[in-house]
C-alpha cells in the first residue's frame, strides 16, 4: 500500500494537475489575509469553504490520473480494489493536511488576526478544515469512480452538490418541503455555525449534538461510497 501511495505520489506530481487547485487555494488565502485586524474563527469559516471546493476539484484529479485499463492493472496488483480507493484517498488526504496547515498557521505566522488566538481557535479551525476536506474528498469521489461518474456531468454534478451543501440554511428555509431530502447532501453549515463569535470559551451542547450529526455523516457517507465504488467495479 505504502508503495502505491508513492507511486500515486509522484503520478499526480508529474502531471501537474495538482497546480490549478493548489493555486486557487493558495490565492484565495492570500486575498483573505490580505489586511490584518481580520476576525479569527469566521476567516477559518471562508478557508475551510476553500478547502472544501478544492478537495472536491483535486480528488476528482486524482480519480483521472490513470486511463481504465492501468486502473485494471493496479486492481490486479493490490489484489483488492478497495486498496485502490483507499490509496487514493491517502493522497488526498495527504494534499489536504498540507492545505489545512498552511490555512491553519499562515494568518497566525502573518499576525492578520486582530485579537490574540487561544486554543479554542485552533481546535475549532482543525475541525471544521478536516471536515469539510473529507466531505470535499467523498464528493470528488462520488463523481469520479461511481455510477455518477459520467465524463460529460461529473465537474456539474459535484458543482450543483457544492453549491446545495453550502446553501442549505437558506434552501431549508425557503423550501420547506425539500427540508428532509437536503440531509442527503454534506451538511456544511452545521460545521461552520459555530465559526462567528471569536469570545466563544467552550463548547456547549448544541456543538456536540451537531458534531455529532456530522460524524455519523461522515461514518455513513464514507461506507455508501466505498459501496458504490464497489459495486461499479464488479
């Protein structure tokens, strides 16, 4: 497994396909902090929407990288295709964990908060960045290696799934009749919610409640996919 990881690595590496998305990232960052005096836990809440379209965009890269029949061969040479899926989410975890860094400590490095940070920041930041990458990374797979997979609507699908995601307060509100069928979709708001007040001191009921939520999302999501990639691949 390790040395597939590396192989896949160095695969995406050499295509240059990781240079648009991490550009992106690397740019919004920038303008993001581009003043100081900003307010912490929203200016987290922004980046980890960031790293939640480009994790989207890079899993999507990395599901491209081989064509179907050295996708066959690698299937042969791991002796399971799970270990496929779960070396290239490895990658992908790996790229996130460098982004989530770098949106992390780059505004602490810069001093672009305006008050002092405190651990409840960090936590907080951590949670809400490694969240949203792997709901990001579940619905670049979705649309890269599943019955969705189509070549002519996966980039609009995942978009159209993006977009949904993030406006699902103002949809639930405004279409209550969709309110049970937007569950189905990543529920990003209840991640984010609590990215507003920088005074927060501790964590309540309500946050555990929905984290809660958001990990048995998380739990399910993950094993519908692996399911579904699966049973493509039969």
């Amino acid at each position: 497994m390790q040395g597939f990881i590396r192989y896949q690595f160095i695969s995406y590496i050499r295509s240059l396909k990781i240079i648009p998305p991490a550009t992106v990232f690397c740019v919004w960052l920038f303008l993001l902090y581009a003043y100081s005096n900003v307010p912490i836990l929203s200016s987290y809440a922004v980046s980890s929407m960031a790293i939640y379209l480009v994790m989207t965009w890079l899993t999507m890269n990395v599901f491209s990288i081989e064509e179907e029949i050295e996708k066959n061969m690698l299937f042969v040479q791991l002796t399971s295709k799970t270990r496929y899926l779960f070396g290239k989410w490895g990658i992908c975890l790996l790229f996130a964990v460098l982004f989530m860094a770098l949106a992390i400590l780059y505004p602490i490095v810069m001093g672009s908060f305006k008050g002092p940070i405190r651990p409840i920041h960090i936590g907080l930041s951590i949670y809400s960045h490694l969240i949203l990458a792997w709901f990001g990374i579940l619905i670049g797979t979705i649309f890269s290696v599943t019955s969705f997979a189509t070549k002519k609507y996966s980039w609009l699908s995942a978009l159209l799934v993006l977009t949904i995601s993030l406006s699902y307060e103002g949809l639930s509100e405004k279409i209550t009749v969709l309110k049970w069928l937007l569950l189905l979709f990543p529920p990003v708001t209840h991640v984010l919610i609590f990215l507003k007040d920088d005074e927060i001191t501790q964590i309540d009921g309500d946050f555990l409640q929905l984290a809660i939520w958001v990990f048995l999302y998380s739990v399910i999501g993950t094993i519908v996919v692996v399911r579904m990639f699966l049973r493509k691949e039969r």
